[in-house]
C-alpha cells in the first residue's frame, strides 16, 4: 500500500509543506515555483522565457502575497539583466506595469518595494522601451516616493535612485516626468 501523502517520502511535496510548519500548501508551490526559476534563471536565462515563465511571474506580482511578489519581482530582475529579449518580453507581458505598480503601493513594504525597484533599474538599463514605459506608468513619481520613505539598511532607496538615473540617461524626454 501507498504511504500517505502527509509521510516523509511519500511525495516531493509533503518534506517542503511540514517544513513551514502549517503554511498555506499552494503558498509553499508557489514559493517552490518562484524559487525553481530562480535558480534556473541564473543558469538560462532565456530557458524560463521560452518555457514561459515571465506570463506567471508577473500575474504573481499582482496576485501573490508581498513575499512572493518580491521573489517574483527578484526573478524577473535576473532575468531582465542583460537580455534585451527578456526585457522585451516582461513588457510584452505588462510586468513593467506590474512593478510600477508596487512601487507606488503606499502599502507596498520597502523591502519588496526594493526588489521592484530593481526590477525595474534593470528593465531601464539600456532599454529606451523600458524606460518610456517606467515614465508613462508613473514610476518616477514612485520611485521618489519610495526613496523618501524607505528605511536605513534596506536596498529600496539604493534602486530607486539607479532606476531613476537610468532613466535620465535613457533620453531627454524621459526626463520629462
């Protein structure tokens, strides 16, 4: 006979689910997910593109709790580093809107504001299109917020400033908030 699922070796993901003791099982998938990818990204970057990956990282950044949305906002800046096909596709998928989004979220904490923020320094840094889209979804306007209300030790403010001079690289009208 099976063992039950709930006994150590019964599947791979009974040892994750009693390791967070009582945490929500589609959290712990969903931080399982993320974290795959993560690591995958490190690797191949563009793997977790034409498997599909940036569609589900982005709806998380709207739907997940903070945690996941900073996990996923993590991913979604190693994959945006230099990779223009990578960074063109997080904006085909609207994830720069996404990550706009949390950064102006006056809910959004610092430090998963900060991993938005870096998203996004990463999505301007040689992006015109990034840039353009960071602008027109009102994330200077974010980004300044957050670098006045971040706290000390956090990397929030330190990415918000990188975005925000990015964008003043990127072109005179991005200037132009």
């Amino acid at each position: 006979a099976a063992a039950p699922a709930s006994e150590p070796g019964a599947s791979g993901v009974a040892a994750p689910i009693a390791a967070v003791g009582g945490a929500n099982p589609a959290e712990v998938v969903i931080r399982t997910f993320v974290d795959s990818l993560t690591r995958l990204a490190r690797i191949n970057k563009e793997a977790v593109r034409e498997a599909g990956g940036i569609a589900p990282l982005v709806m998380l950044l709207r739907s997940g709790t903070e945690e996941v949305q900073a996990l996923a906002a993590a991913v979604l800046r190693e994959l945006a580093s230099d990779s223009l096909t990578n960074k063109e596709a997080i904006l085909k998928a609207n994830g720069v809107h996404a990550l706009v989004e949390m950064v102006r979220n006056e809910d959004t904490e610092p430090p998963a504001a900060g991993e938005a923020a870096g998203a996004l320094c990463a999505l301007s840094t040689d992006f015109p299109n990034g840039c353009r889209s960071i602008v027109e979804d009102g994330g200077v306007e974010g980004l300044t917020a957050l670098i006045a209300k971040a706290k000390d030790g956090t990397q929030a403010p330190i990415q918000a400033a990188a975005t925000l001079f990015n964008l003043t690289q990127a072109s005179e009208a991005n200037c132009q908030a």
